[in-house]
C-alpha cells in the first residue's frame, strides 16, 4: 500500500526543513503498514524553499520535488496529484499544507482509516476533538464556523462536517483518477478545495472524518482574505444550482 503526501510550497524556507524532518524522520518510520512518500510541489520560490527539499532528498529516499511556476494553490496541488498519480504509482493520496497548520501525525489515522476500507478521509475541525486556532480573531472564528454549516446546508453530503478543510486522504483508482482535476471550480482561490471535496465526496463509497486541531502557522502571516471567502460562497452557489437542477431532470 503506497501512500503520496502532497505538500505545495511557496517562500516556506523557514518551515520547510523542520517540516520534512517531522514527517520522513519521525511519521514515516511509524507507519511500517505503509509505503510512504512525501512530494513536495515548489512554485519556484525565491526563498529556496526548492533548494532546501533538493538537499533533503539525499536524507530522505522517499522524499520527491516536482517544481513549476507560481500559479496558485489550487493549480500547484493538481499538479502535485498529477504527477505522484503518473510517477510514483499510488494507492491514495493526502493533501496536506507546508505551514504546520496540518499536523502530520494526524498522517497515522488517515492511513489506519484507508486501510480498514474508507475511500475518502477528511480531517475535520467541527467533529467533536476537532478545533480551530483559538488565536484567532472572533470574526474569523464566526466566519470559519458559518461559513462551514452555509455549504453544509447548501451541498447536503451524508453527514459531512467540515466542507473547507485541506487536510485529506483519497483513493486514487476509481475515485481520484476519475476526477477532472484540471476544470475544478476557482484553482485561483482555495475555494477550489470545496469543488473537489464536494465532486470525491458524490464518488466516495465509504467516508470517514476524523478530527483534528488546526493550528496556527508558525511562521509568516496568515493567508486570510475576503476574496477568498466570496470566492468560495460563489462556489458553493454553483454547486448548489448545478445539484438543483439534475434534481429536476
């Protein structure tokens, strides 16, 4: 069973390192069920973030990096999942950022969870033991939070809690592979995540939620724009009239 860890990276020099080390040193050599790897995906940073992971991979067997030109998140992470699909052969794949925000031990239940027959593990922040950054501001709290049960009432998956969350494990045959990557909604915001959460969760036999803390980054500032909420409330409305409307037919 081989697992490929998705991790874009723009100007995280002074994560990047103390990142790979956590998750091929220490996440890695626990999980001996699985046949790890971690692809980190460099929109050509100006920090060296790309020099860094190449010194890295001569620690690291399974350590790859497939680097391009800045685009966006979203089009960095289709990227990624292109190329650990066409070259590294996986099972599933995780999406997980660079930032700490995601923290990889969380990695161990994914995989756990793969293998007992999930098709699609979302690492969630409003499940019970799950949280949100307690650093941050009350209006991005109530925004994260309303934002979240907005597309719950909106998109209706089974009993899905968390429709914004990154963090997140995918079969690829018959599920990942068959999605069109490339035509996802909005891969200039992160309100893609939402396209392609809400096109896995449609094809998923099996979900499962699991939760966890999402942190602060421990370094920079935090990416949180009002573009990027409209941008997702806009993707969220069209998904609910492109659902209205197959209901019709």
């Amino acid at each position: 069973m081989r697992i490929v860890v998705v991790m874009p990276t723009y100007n995280e020099a002074q994560n990047i390192c103390a990142m790979v080390d956590l998750v091929c040193a220490d996440v890695f050599r626990r999980m001996s069920q699985a046949d790890m790897h971690l692809l980190v995906v460099d929109d050509n940073s100006p920090d060296g973030t790309g020099r860094l992971v190449r010194q890295k991979m001569l620690q690291y067997p399974n350590l790859h990096l497939s680097s391009g030109r800045k685009q966006s998140l979203g089009r960095a992470y289709v990227r990624g999942i292109r190329y650990a699909i066409e070259k590294l052969s996986p099972d599933a794949i995780v999406e997980m950022d660079a930032d700490f925000q995601h923290d990889p031990r969380y990695l161990t239940q994914m995989v756990a969870a793969f293998r007992d027959g999930a098709d699609y593990v979302i690492g969630s922040r409003f499940i019970p033991g799950g949280s949100i950054p307690n650093g941050w501001a009350w209006y991005r709290k109530a925004i994260s939070r309303l934002g979240n049960s907005f597309a719950r009432c909106m998109l209706r998956i089974g009993d899905l809690h968390d429709f914004t969350t990154g963090y997140r494990l995918t079969r690829v045959n018959g599920l990942l592979d068959q999605i069109d990557l490339r035509h996802l909604r909005r891969l200039d915001r992160f309100a893609y995540k939402v396209d392609l959460l809400y096109k896995t969760a449609k094809k998923a036999a099996k979900i499962v939620e699991i939760p966890i803390c999402f942190a602060e980054r421990r370094h920079e500032n935090s990416k949180f724009q009002i573009a990027e909420i409209m941008a997702t409330l806009q993707v969220i409305m069209r998904l609910r009239l492109e659902n209205s409307r197959l209901l019709q037919k």
